[in-house]
C-alpha cells in the first residue's frame, strides 16, 4: 500500500458506469478531499507524500460521545431493542479500549442492566422479556467480561447455558441464532466464543463445527454465512477465529483465504471493504483488521513478516476519515454519523493496527487433547513491542485487544482464569 497520495489509486471502472462506481467515485471525492489537506503541494508532481505527523485520536470526544449515549438515545433507537447488551458492549469496550476507567456506578448500572436479560431456559436475550439469542448472549458475556469483578462473573449460569447451546446445536455443526431462527457462521462463532470462555466446551458441543466452516469458503476464498453464498468480511473473521478457538485453521484453503482478504483492503481510501465492488465501512476496519492476525498464525508466519496489509493505511483512514471531529464517536465514512457499533469497531481496528498482536510459530500451543488446552491457546497471543506501529501523535496509542474475543487482554485474562478454576462441566476431557 503507496504512502504517496495519488489519483492513479482510485477506482478504475473502464469508462463504463455503474450505480456501483458512481458511489465509489463520490465516496473516494470526500475521502480524496481530507487526505488532499495533508499533502504537500510541493510533491504533488511525483504522487504527493502525505504528511500523517499531527494524526490525532480524539479521546475526549469520542468519551464524551459514548457517556452522552449512556444517558439517553432518541425514540429512533427503539427498533434496536433487541440490541441492548451490544449498546453496554460497545460503549464499555470502547471506553476500556481507549484506556478510560469505567467509574463503579456506571459499572453497577452496567451489570445490574445485561444480568436482567439472562433467560431461565439458558442464554441472555436483546432486551427484557424476549427469547434468547446467540448474538444477544455473545454482547452479554463480552459485556460482563469488560465490567469485570466476581459479582459480575458469577451471575452467569453455566449449567444453563451450556443447555441452551446443546439446543441451538444443529447435526451439521452449525448453530441455530435463536430458536427456530437463522444459521449461519455467526452462531459457530458465538457458541465457540461464550463456551472457550465459559470453561463448557465438550466433544458433543464442537462436533462437526469445523467442518461446516469449511463449507462455507467460497470459490473467492473468504467465508460466507452458509454454504453457496458471498464471502464476507463479518463472517470470515467470524469463522476464522471460531476454526483458532478449536485450533483447527487449517481446514480451510489459506493462500486463496489470504488473496481474498488482501483485494479487500483499497488502495486509495486504505480502510476496508466487507464485499467485492462493495464501498470502504469503518466498521471493517475490525471485521477484516482483525481477521489478519489470526491468518498470520495459522500461516505461521512471524512478526517480522508483519501483516498482509498496510497497518499505517489503516490507521490514516480511520484517524483522518472516521471521526467525527464535531460531536465525537466513530463512524462508517465521510459523511456519515457516528454511532456506537462504528466507534468501538473503528477503535478495535485502530488498536489492531498500531499493535502487533500475535503469536510466533515457534510458541504456538497446539495441545487439544485437555480442555486446559483452550485457555492457553487462548492467551498465548500477545502484543509483540517490536511490531508497534503508531501513526500521527504518540498519544494516539490505545490497549491492544485480542483478535479473536474483541477486548483488552487484562479483562479477558481475569474472566478466563476465574472461569478456569471452576471445574469443566465435562470431567471426560481433563486427562
């Protein structure tokens, strides 16, 4: 990826438009405008080189942006009522992300808000009085596991949910999202993602998991939601991590997987798309920024290989173009408006980007034998301080996060060894 600005980067639809390349075009005239600022006229003649110097992560706006949102969303937010364990997520993450503290009343009405969506029957639902949902329990369990304390971790019935999993498990693999709801990669990586941390894996729970994730690669090389339809970024860092939590990546077909992910990166924005011939979306900047790392392991390749993208084009993109300078948050692009899934998906990104997160090939743990084997596959990633990359101001750091499970590593490690000291529900898999 050129450090250089240039025209000659953006989209070249061969004189035949499309409604598809009339948006990329108007899309890459509001992006080309912001990152026209930073070039120094005098270089224009050979490409221009963009000075990314005075890059600034606004911090306090984008704090400030998210405690506004704790205390009141407009009546237009209703339609996302079944999403009110994301709206803790998202905003306790992103604060602890940004390295901001979480005080003890926010994080009481926190806690005392997602314990209330705890179904009897096993899971957590979106809201109060709705049934319960993989995608709705994934938000809860990452929430609690943000908010942080054994009050927190031990409102999680484990029996339970490991029942409710048991129910939503389909023969081949695959996970129902919610009784009698949709399947797709989402629901594998959910149940794989509550049930690692949990301490609940058994052999009946992850039977054929891999399998049905290796259906799902497309003849492009990423991973749909089901078998027979397009390759998405969500899904393939979806299914991605779910094949690292059962260390078995290597069912799938890594170089085309990889040549996928690379054509996803564009070359003039440097953010990401989700689709081919689809537009550059901040929120991928995590989507498709975090599926890189897990690739690099199971390439097995090492720090100073780096990332198959450009870590620095990243991070220019989401600093320069995805936020929202006047009312703080993060968003999709230009033009757009901030909201909460956007600000912790672009910040995930940003902390993705600056960190190398990974794990060198000669330590990797590939022991499955114990379930003990899981929490430390699960915490021999790291950030590697040689591979730190951080664009604009030094103040621009922020926590790295953990790829696969989407939080700081000092909340994951606390939630896994709680959870870990507990025996596992399924005695048959310690040796």
């Amino acid at each position: 990826m050129a450090t250089s600005f240039s025209f000659d980067y953006r989209y070249d639809d061969n004189e035949h438009d499309s409604e598809t390349s009339l948006k990329q075009a108007e899309v890459e005239d509001s992006i080309g405008d912001i990152y026209l600022k930073r070039v120094d006229p005098d270089t224009l003649s050979h490409g221009g080189d963009i000075d990314d110097s005075t890059h600034r992560l606004l911090r306090s706006k984008h704090t400030q942006f998210i405690h506004d949102c704790l205390h009141g969303l407009s009546s237009g937010f209703a339609a996302l009522d079944a999403s009110q364990p994301w709206f803790a997520f998202w905003s306790l993450n992103s604060l602890d992300i940004m390295g901001c503290d979480i005080d003890p009343l926010l994080r009481r009405r926190a806690l005392s808000t997602v314990k209330q969506f705890q179904s009897p029957a096993g899971g957590f639902c979106g809201g109060n009085k709705q049934m319960p949902h993989l995608a709705g329990t994934f938000a809860s369990i990452m929430a609690i596991a943000v908010i942080g304390g054994e009050d927190a971790y031990s409102t999680i019935d484990r029996g339970k949910m490991y029942q409710w999993l048991m129910t939503m498990k389909r023969a081949d693999g695959s996970f129902y999202m919610h009784e009698g709801g949709e399947v797709d990669v989402r629901g594998v990586y959910c149940a794989m993602v509550i049930a690692s941390l949990l301490n609940i894996m058994t052999p009946e729970l992850v039977a054929n998991c891999a399998e049905f994730i290796a259906q799902c690669q497309t003849c492009e090389g990423g991973i749909g939601p089901y078998p027979g339809v397009e390759a998405h970024g969500g899904y393939t860092l979806c299914g991605l991590a779910a094949l690292d939590i059962l260390d078995k990546t290597d069912v799938l077909d890594l170089t085309r997987l990889a040549r996928w992910m690379c054509s996803r990166q564009l070359a003039f924005e440097g953010g990401f798309n989700g689709r081919t011939n689809k537009l550059v979306d901040g929120c991928y900047s995590y989507w498709m920024g975090g599926a890189f790392p897990i690739l690099q392991k199971a390439l097995k390749r090492s720090q100073k290989d780096d990332y198959l993208y450009s870590r620095s084009a990243l991070q220019r993109y989401i600093l320069a173009c995805c936020q929202a300078t006047r009312a703080g948050g993060l968003r999709d692009k230009p033009g757009k408006s901030p909201d909460l899934y956007h600000t912790m998906y672009c910040l995930l990104g940003l902390s993705l980007s600056q960190h190398y997160v990974g794990v060198e090939p000669s330590d990797q743990v590939t022991d499955t034998s114990s379930v003990y084997g899981v929490p430390v596959r699960m915490m021999q990633w790291g950030a590697i301080s040689s591979g730190l990359q951080v664009l604009g101001v030094r103040s621009n750091l922020v926590k790295p996060v953990h790829p696969v499970y989407s939080v700081p590593f000092a909340p994951l490690a606390s939630f896994v060894k709680y959870f870990y000291s507990l025996p596992p529900l399924a005695e048959s898999l310690v040796n």
